[in-house]
C-alpha cells in the first residue's frame, strides 16, 4: 500500500502525505516514494510541485520515524539519512516545491517544509523543531535550512524549546508565505502554482539555482567542519542521546544528565 497520492494536472504536480496511521512520520519507505514522485514529476516536465497533507489533516507529518534512527553510536542525521537525501532532491529540482501545511509539523518535517520554496498554511498549523527534546544533534546542513528560512534568534528558540510555533507567528516573521484558511487553501495554492505555471521555466530553474547557491554559500574551514562533527559525535555517543530515543519509545518523558 503506498504511504503517498500523487497526481498532475495542468502542469502541477502534487504529492500528498497519506500515511495518517504513522503520523505521516518520515520512514525510509514514505521518503523514497517522495523521491520517485519527484523524480517522475521531474520527467514528465512539471513546472510546479505542492507537497501536502490530506485535506483536514491533523498532523502534517510527526517527522523522523524515531524506530528507524540508530541506538546509539551512530550519527542520526548523517549523509545517508532518507530525509537529507530528499531534502537535496526537493532543493536540486528545478522547478518550485511549495509546501502546503495543514495540521502539526514536528521534527525533521520542520525542516522538510523549511527547505520547499514556498510554505503556505492553515492558522491551525503549527511548526515543533523537537532534536533538543529527543537528545539529537541535528547537523549543519540541516540548521543551514533553518537558518535560510529563519533568524537565529527564531531558529535557536524553535530549536532549543523544541514547543509548536503557529503558523500565524511563522507569517509575521517571513517564513511562511501566506496563512489561509482551511477552506480556502487548495485554490490558494492551486492559484499560486499557476502563476508560476504561466512564466518561464528556464529562468525560474535558474533563479532556484542560483538561489540554493547563495544561500549556502557558508565559509567553513576543514578545521571548523572537523570541530563540528566531533561535537555532533560526542552528542550521538552519549547517554543522553539513548536516553531520547528509548523514552520515546517507551512513551515517557526523557531524563537529561548531560552526559
Ligand atoms: C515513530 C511515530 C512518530 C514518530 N516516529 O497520535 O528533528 S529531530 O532531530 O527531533 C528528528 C530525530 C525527528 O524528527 O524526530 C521525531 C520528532 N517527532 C516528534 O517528536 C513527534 C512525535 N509524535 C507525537 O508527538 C504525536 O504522535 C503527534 C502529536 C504527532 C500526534 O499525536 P496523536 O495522539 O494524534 P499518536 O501519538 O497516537 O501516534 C499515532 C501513531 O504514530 C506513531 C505513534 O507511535 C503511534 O503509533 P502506534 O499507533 O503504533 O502506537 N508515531 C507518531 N509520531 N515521529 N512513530
């Protein structure tokens, strides 16, 4: 049974979310048939994808499925995760990826919607950033999105509280394009997506491209890289790391030592 819809009409491609027993939590199976779906969309010329929930959905999606992110002693969120790799496939598509949200947004799924083009939402949605409560140490270019689409003082408090930001806050600080309700939503984005629709592909990939350069265009010596990555190891390597994941597993709330 597939865990997503997707369908084309008028040049748009759509992919929805529909895996509402998990959550539409981002498994390994859920995140490559995002990526066989963008990559069809990609073949069959799309100019536009919107990325969605069902309609009326209650969680958007509850993020990184915890039962598939290693014990302990391995990076969590390295090279190979599935969502690092469809996040790099959603930036280096060349046509807009929006985000329609409606419901929760939890985890890496923060992330996820961060890292589309453009996010339009509910008043009801809400934005959770949660590594902090689960013990993890997200990785660089993972808060580079965060910090693309939102200050550092936004991204540090959605980060370090790891509590739901609501989709109307997200708007007044330009992260979220536009919030809609509910009933209107569909046609909003249907509305946006043929705007884009209608000019010209080439230059709209390019833009993208250039876009997704400048944005990442960080300077990072190999020995700040090399610091970052000891750091991120000390912190999947610790109790508290095991700690995170086995009290969500065991559905309780984790005790932080520090250690
Ligand atoms: C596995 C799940 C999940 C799930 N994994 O429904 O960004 S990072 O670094 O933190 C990264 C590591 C990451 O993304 O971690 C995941 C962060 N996500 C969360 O903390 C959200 C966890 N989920 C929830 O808080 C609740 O499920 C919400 C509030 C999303 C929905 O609550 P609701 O009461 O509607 P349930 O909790 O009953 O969940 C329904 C089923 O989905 C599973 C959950 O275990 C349950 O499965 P069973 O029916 O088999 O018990 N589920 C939900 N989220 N992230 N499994």
């Amino acid at each position: 049974m597939s865990l997503i819809h997707t369908d084309i009409a008028d040049d748009v491609g759509i992919i929805t979310l529909c895996h509402q027993a998990k959550r539409n939590a981002l498994s390994e199976t859920l995140i490559k048939e995002v990526q066989a779906a963008l990559g069809a969309f990609k073949a069959q010329s799309v100019r536009v994808v919107i990325l969605r929930a069902e309609p009326g959905a209650k969680v958007w999606s509850a993020g990184h499925l915890v039962d598939e992110l290693p014990e302990s002693g391995y990076d969590p969120l390295g090279w190979q995760d599935p969502l690092r790799s469809v996040i790099r496939d959603i930036e280096a598509l060349p046509v807009p990826v929006i985000a329609m949200v409606e419901g929760g947004v939890w985890g890496g799924a923060c992330e996820l919607v961060f890292a589309c083009d453009m996010i339009i939402a509910t008043p009801e949605a809400t934005f959770a950033a949660t590594p902090a409560k689960l013990g993890v140490p997200y990785n660089v270019s993972g808060l580079l999105t965060f910090l693309t689409a939102a200050t550092p003082h936004i991204a540090k408090e959605l980060l370090f509280t790891g509590r739901p930001m609501r989709a109307s806050r997200l708007e007044i600080l330009g992260i979220v394009n536009h919030v809609v309700p509910a009933d209107k939503i569909e046609a909003f984005c249907q509305d946006m997506a043929r705007g884009i629709v209608d000019n010209s592909p080439l230059a709209i990939s390019v833009m993208k491209e250039q876009l997704r350069i400048l944005g990442a265009a960080q300077p990072l010596s190999p020995q700040d890289f090399e610091r970052i990555q000891g750091l991120r190891r000390v912190v999947y390597r610790s109790a508290d790391y095991r700690e995170g994941i086995r009290a969500f597993k065991e559905k309780r709330k984790p005790v932080y030592r520090g250690e």
